[in-house]
C-alpha cells in the first residue's frame, strides 16, 4: 500500500523535472532525481529566478 507521494521538483516548480518520491509499506523510491535548465524560446539563457529555483529544489 503507499503511504505517501512526495513532488519534489516539477515543471510547475520552475524547472523542468517530475522528481518523485514514493513510499509504500515495504519500499522507498526516489523516481527521475534530476532537474535541470534548458534555453528556452528564441535560445535565451534561464532567467535569474529559474536558476534560484534550481538550487532550492
């Protein structure tokens, strides 16, 4: 049975990842644990705030 889902960085987050953590009754998981920053429209760098929100999550 799980216990909990945790969202720990999603695009909603300001970056781009769906990095999950999963608890059931016998198990830990830890699914996509990445997050990272891309160019955006028109090749322009991240924005300042995306970055921060990078290093928080």
């Amino acid at each position: 049975m799980i216990r909990r889902i945790v969202p720990l960085a999603f695009d909603s987050f300001g970056v781009r990842s769906m990095a999950t953590f999963v608890e059931t009754d016998d198990l830990r998981i830890l699914i996509d644990p990445r997050v990272f920053l891309t160019p955006g429209s028109y090749g322009l760098e991240p924005h300042p705030l995306e970055w921060e929100r990078l290093d928080e999550t």
